[in-house]
C-alpha cells in the first residue's frame, strides 16, 4: 500500500527522465509543488465520503500520480483508484492552496494512456461509448428506439437509458440554414445583437427543449441565435476517457468552426455546463500547440455559459412564482466554472420561489460517462443527492448539465428540468 504523506510540506517530485520528454509534465510537477497535503479535499470528495480510502480522495490519488511521474510505472489497482475519481472538482474549491487537481489528473490519465495502457483492465464500453455519442446519426436513433422498449427492461438497465425530453408547444418553431450556421427565427425584427449557442452531442438529442428555450428568451430580448453547421463534439468525452489525442483532434477541429466567424457573434454560449467547462479550458488543453494556442484564446475569450449570459437580462415577468424549485448546480459549474451560486441568482432575480437543499458540493453521480462506467458508485451518490435535493418538498428540480438532467430525472419522483426550459415555460414575455 502506498504510504501517504499527511504533514503540511510542499510535494517536492523528481521526475523521472523517461516522462519529462511527455507533454504537460513541468505543468504537473508545479500542480504537485503546490500540495500541501492537508486533506482538506477529503472532506468534499465523493468517493472518499462514500468509500472511505485514502486513495480513492485527491490526495491520494495525488500521490499516486506523484509515484507515476517519479518511476514511470503504476500498477492495475492504483488505476482503478485514478478512474474511479468522478473529476467533479469540488476538492479544488475547497483547496486552501489552489491545487489544480483535475488538471493533474488529466496529464496523468494521459501518462497512463500512452506509456501504461496494459495496466487498465481491457474494457470496450468506454470506446463503444465514444463512438457513438458523437455521431448524431447514430446515437439520435439507438437513443429513440431504447426509449421505446425501456419499459420492458429490467431496471439497472433502464435507467442508463437516457429519456428524451417531449419538445414543448411553445419551442416548435423552426430552424433554418443559412450560410453554413443554423439560424432562430428571432421574435423581434430589431436584432441588436446575435450569438454563437453550441448544440452539444448528447443534448440536441436528448433534450432539444434547452436550446430552443435559449432562443426563445434570448429573442425577447433581440438577441438573434445562430448554430453551427457540422459543429463535432467538443472533446471533453474523449478527454475524461482517456482519449487524449482524439479529444485535441475534436478540440482542433470545433475551434476552427468557432474562429471562422468570431467576429460576428457577442458571445458563444455553452447550455451545458459539462462542455462550457471544457471549452473554456482549451488554451490550457493546447498550451503547447503553437498553431492552435492564439486561436484557442481567441475564441475561448468569447465562451460564456448561459447562466453568465443571461444574468445582464430581466426575467421576472414569471407566471408561475408558486412553484416550489430545488436548484441543483452542476459540478461543471459550480467547480469547474467557479460560478457556485450565478444560477441560484438569477432564478431568485426571477422570482423563483428556491427551497432548501442540502450538501451542494457533492456531485450527482452523472460526470459523464461515469454513470456507465461505475454504475454502483453513481447509483449511490444519485440516491443522496436527489435527498438532498427534496428535503424541503420541492415541486421540481432544476438544473444546468444534460448529463446531470438525464441521471437526476431517471430516479426522480418529481420532474426535473434544466433552468433555461423552465424560465420558458413561464416567462410571460415569450411569444407563444
């Protein structure tokens, strides 16, 4: 067993020369330089507080990297302990000395991937996964037709099948192509501004209802919303399954559909708070791609999550203010994005009556793919964060991430939404 250091000292490493020639590997010693390993995280990880092992926390799981990194090997149980880490960062927020951990955990996973790929147990769902998410053509049908035969599943199957969101009377209107983008039929004919909104793999599928929301009230406010045309995934899939050079690949190739008309958008908005973290952390992602770092910042300049968007416009004309709302706030978002309470104030701007909830730091059990990849531990945190969330009887539970929707609602009793359908559903200024 690895012995873990717990005295408050930095993490001196010594690399071994076989890995400094990787990428990212003077980014990882200064991540480790600035541990002090005061445990702190432990208490905010999930797979500590449900597990109770050192090394399935961040520190542990910091020093098993800082192993990897000083002698280049690392055995099939210490990557099990790395993989069953949900990247949920809340130890990040809570970190007295700003460790970068999910940073760390990336170079290291991607260590692991190009120089110890024999040490994970073979596994073909994580490949089986990232082949078909992000072929709409693919997914969009497999999707449809698990959800036609769901109920005559057992239920542990059931519930890995995404449902899809019915598209609501108010959001049908159509979407039409112009010059290479999909444009919204905009409310107003005075357009003062237009934006950029990402479609994201898994949510134009699932839940078409986000988008269109986002529309919907963005057009009320003369905002104008385009999409892109063959946008591609944005590589945070393949980035948390290890995938590292396809990821860049989808990274490079998302970037360059971005750039192509930078100048004409006010913003590029992100709904999913999964992928918003991820893009904005593309010029960290490519620091050492010097053909692609100045057009990564470029565009990643203009990258907001809806919550930052909307937050400058007036949404309190809403009709339905007796409903009683828990918010559920994303990991991606409230540690990833380091906005833990934006949704909150803009809903309670709003008028949205929000009901006490308990344990806000702790993910949902969704991260992803995750919920495939270690269904137990996912079905457990599922079970206590929908707890948490219904301590006070709320009427319906709202959310900022396709993932988080799509798990939350599998268990829920009451319906569980993402924010932006709800503001549309009852805000009085849309035009039905």
């Amino acid at each position: 067993m690895l012995a873990v250091c717990t005295r408050g000292c930095s993490m001196q490493t010594i690399i071994h020369p076989d890995v400094q020639r990787l990428p990212h590997i003077d980014e990882a010693e200064k991540i480790l330089r600035n541990c002090v390993h005061c445990g702190f995280c432990n208490a905010v990880c999930p797979t500590y507080q449900l597990l109770g092992d050192e090394l399935d926390g961040p520190r542990g799981r910091i020093y098993l990297i800082k192993n990897l990194l000083e002698t280049n090997d690392i055995d099939g149980e210490s990557v099990e302990h790395l993989d069953r880490c949900l990247t949920c960062r809340a130890c990040e927020t809570t970190c007295p000395s700003g460790v970068q951990y999910g940073r760390l955990l990336d170079i290291g996973r991607e260590v692991i991937a190009t120089e110890h790929s024999s040490r994970r147990k073979p596994n073909p769902l994580p490949h089986l996964v990232r082949w078909v998410v992000p072929r709409s053509w693919l997914f969009d049908p497999l999707l449809r037709i698990g959800n036609v035969v769901r109920g005559f599943l057992p239920q542990v199957l059931s519930l890995k099948i995404p449902k899809i969101a019915a598209v609501n009377a108010h959001n049908k209107r159509s979407l039409k192509p112009e010059s290479g983008t999909l444009s919204y039929n905009v409310v107003s004919n005075v357009t003062q501004r237009k934006v950029l909104v990402l479609s994201g793999c898994v949510q134009k599928s699932a839940t078409p209802n986000v988008n269109r929301s986002l529309a919907s009230l963005l057009a009320s406010h003369d905002v104008a919303v385009e999409y892109l045309a063959n946008e591609g995934c944005c590589g945070a899939l393949d980035l948390h399954l290890s995938a590292h050079a396809k990821a860049k690949q989808r990274m490079r190739y998302l970037i360059d559909k971005m750039h192509e008309s930078l100048s004409d958008y006010d913003a590029i908005i992100s709904t999913a708070s999964g992928c918003g973290v991820t893009i904005k952390e593309y010029p960290t992602i490519l620091a050492d791609d010097a053909a692609y770092l100045k057009k990564a910042e470029e565009v990643c300049g203009k990258v907001v999550d809806a919550v930052e968007y909307l937050a400058q416009f007036d949404f309190s004309s809403l009709s339905a203010k007796a409903i009683r709302v828990a918010v559920h706030t994303p990991c991606s978002l409230q540690h990833g994005q380091k906005m833990p309470t934006s949704l909150e104030d803009i809903l309670n701007r709003a008028g949205v009556q929000l009901v006490a909830t308990g344990e806000k730091h702790l993910c949902c059990g969704s991260a992803g793919s995750y919920s495939l990849l270690q269904p137990s531990i996912a079905s457990a945190l599922t079970a206590r964060k929908l707890d948490n969330l219904q301590l006070d009887n709320p009427d319906v539970i709202v959310t900022a991430n396709v993932g988080c929707q799509m798990q939350l609602s599998a268990s829920a009793g009451i319906p569980v939404m993402h924010w932006l359908e709800f503001l549309a559903q009852h805000h009085d200024g849309l035009t039905k």
